[in-house]
C-alpha cells in the first residue's frame, strides 16, 4: 500500500472514530460469512458501531486521541467496538455475546476507558460494574432516602396524636350517649309520677 493510500485509509478511520472516547478491542478473525453478518448484524441493532483495522492504521488514525492506549501490545487485524449507552453497556453486551459460545470466534482483547487500556480481565470486571442507569437509580434512591425518613419522622408523631385524639373523641362521644340515656330515662320517670297524680 503506497503512502498516500495509507494516509487516506488512516484519516477515514480517524474520521469514523472521531468523538469516540471508550472502546472494545476484540478478535472476531475466523468467523464465517454469516457469523460475520450475524454479528455485526446484532450490534447493528444495538446501536453499536464495529469496525475491523489493521492494528498499524488504527495507531496512525488514533495517534494524540485517548483511543490510542487500546492500541498498544496489540497484533494483526482487530475489531474495534464502540456505541452504546455508556462503556459499561458496551461491555456487558460484548461480554455476553463472547460467553454465549454463539460467536465462538469473538474474543476480547482489551479496550480503553477515559484513554487508559484496559486488558481482556479487565473489560470483564468493567462488565460487572453498574451501567449508567442503574447507578442513576442508585443515586436517586440515596438523595430521596433522607427526604423520605425524616417526612416519616414529622408525619409519625402526627399521625399518633391524631389517632389518640381520634379515640378522646370516640370515647367523649360513646361517654355522652350513656350520660345522656340516664338522663332520659330519669326524665321519663319523673314525667311517670306526675302523670299518675
């Protein structure tokens, strides 16, 4: 390949790469025709980009951007992998399609997060982490917690006066009846007398 070639293979690459920050590094070398389609075809689907460069081309097109750690101690042709939600996503999605033995020639290499390299253990510890909604989540319920203990520490005492005031009124009200049927019935028998006289 002539010089100029390279150069314009590399600024293409460098062109689909841009704006790309975290990526997988992986080895789908040896598939079939239809495992290749298959995957890509399921990344596809998935909002995730896959692209196979030679390990040379890549350095050249990632040279100064954090995308060239993943580069390093790498051989041959690679698929680099990016899209997704967040890295975390990416690499739970890689990392279960490598183990479902579906695409049994799909192999993680390493990868690169906020521009360090990362190994091929170390991509499947990231893929045990909390995608970026679930740590969303878990945030939120940590900013609610205090708001919705100390509403149940205002509104206890509240609720426990109300309810003992409730039953003072129960009780006055069940304490009236009985003090006001006496009171007729003593009437009735006053009225009772004087009635016979």
């Amino acid at each position: 390949m002539s010089k100029l070639v390279k150069k314009l293979v590399s600024r293409d690459i460098a062109n689909r790469l841009d704006g790309v920050n975290d990526a997988i590094v992986a080895n789908i070398v040896g598939m079939t025709g239809e495992q290749n389609y298959n995957i890509r075809k399921t990344f596809r689907e998935s909002g995730v980009t896959v692209m196979v460069v030679k390990r040379t081309m890549a350095e050249r097109a990632t040279e100064g951007t954090s995308l060239r750690p993943a580069f390093t101690n790498q051989a041959g042709s690679m698929a680099v992998i990016w899209g997704c939600e967040d890295f975390v996503s990416l690499v739970r999605m890689v990392t279960k399609m490598a183990d479902s033995g579906k695409f049994v020639k799909l192999e993680i290499k390493g990868g690169v997060m906020d521009g360090e390299a990362l190994t091929a253990d170390q991509v499947k510890k990231v893929s045990k982490w909390p995608s970026r909604q679930e740590q969303i989540s878990i945030l939120v319920g940590q900013i609610l917690s205090p708001g919705a203990t100390l509403s149940g520490q205002l509104v206890g005492p509240a609720r426990k006066i109300a309810g003992q005031v409730k039953k003072m009124i129960e009780n006055l009200e069940e304490n009236s009846d009985e003090v006001a049927e006496p009171v007729s019935v003593t009437e009735e028998a006053t009225e009772t007398p004087s009635v016979a006289e």
